[in-house]
C-alpha cells in the first residue's frame, strides 16, 4: 500500500463464475486475508475514507496462494474548515470544497469576510501544487503555493503561499484546514 501500511481498509472479493464472496479489514500494517477461496477470477474492492476506490481483478488457481500489492492514492475530495494568512492578510477563515479526478484537484472557497474564490491544483503523492484565485468583485486576487496532505489524509498544510490582490504582494502565506 502506498508510502505507508494503511491500517483499516475495507477489503471485498467476488467471484465471477462462483459469486463467492467475502469481505475483510486490513490490519495496522496493512495486511489482509483471504481463505477458503474456490479457484475463480475474483473482482477486488478496496476503499478507505480519504483515498481513491482501488478495483482489480486476483486469478485464484486450486492450490495457489496468492500475494496481492494494493497501490492507494490519496483523495482529497470533500469538504475542508481552516484558516489562511499572509504578510499583509491577518488570519482568516476558510472553507473548501474540492473534487479530486486522477491527479487534478478543483474546487471553490469561501471564507470570511465575504471572499469567495476558485481552487485548482495537482496532487503528487502528499504533495500538492495550487493556486487559488479569489473572485471578489472589489479586491480579485491570485496565490499560488504547495501543500502537503497528512499520512492520515484528514489534514493540509498550505505553505509558501504567495500572490497579489488589491492589497499589494501577498507573501509568507500559511494555513491549515481539516477534513469535515
């Protein structure tokens, strides 16, 4: 499993000829096991809040063990509450709501004091390259910067923001938002 163990997954097999099934949880090292299989082509489901769905198919042949490597990509979708900060802008309160396909992330802000704004990104592993631009009417803004996702995917780091508004250059940026 990806970087590291991910203990809790959710784990379900199918059969396609024999409709066997079964389900499983993973351990704190991410191990997991299957027996008492009948030989088949068996869909493997794997899921986990916080990272991308995992569907493959495991051939099971009479006698045969089989070891199973499950690649788990992060997923940021859903809805984030924090703050952001620069230079020149004092703490403010945030809210997020992103979508996540492959490796692109969008979405929207909205925060206090009545900004708004747009968020487009890309997501490497735990690392994420954005820029977010505000769309309010009186003071339009771009910022740019990188974030980095925890291992439990249920926190971002915003870090080295920086861009411009109506306010001037925004630089030293840094927030922090949490899963909802």
């Amino acid at each position: 499993i990806k970087n590291l163990p991910i203990g809790s997954v959710r784990l379900s097999l199918k059969g396609e000829r024999t409709r066997m099934q079964k389900k499983t949880i993973s351990d704190e090292n991410g191990s997991f096991e299957f027996t008492g299989l009948e030989p088949d082509s068996y869909k493997l489901m794997v899921k986990k809040k916080g990272y991308m769905k995992v569907q493959q198919t495991v051939d099971v042949e009479e006698g045969e063990n089989n070891e199973v490597e499950i690649i788990m990509e992060y997923d940021v979708t859903g809805n984030w509450k924090g703050y952001f900060e620069t230079n020149i802008i004092p703490h403010t309160d945030i809210y997020l709501k992103l979508r996540q396909s492959n490796t692109k992330i969008t979405g929207s802000m909205t925060g206090q004091g009545g900004i708004t704004g747009e968020f487009k990104g890309t997501i490497d592993g735990n690392a994420i390259e954005f820029e977010l631009k505000t769309t309010v009417p009186f003071c339009p803004g771009k910022y740019s910067g990188t974030a980095i996702l925890a291992d439990d995917s249920s926190e971002i780091e915003l870090s080295t923001m920086t861009g411009r508004d109506c306010f001037g250059e925004q630089k030293d940026g840094y927030g922090f938002v949490t899963r909802q």
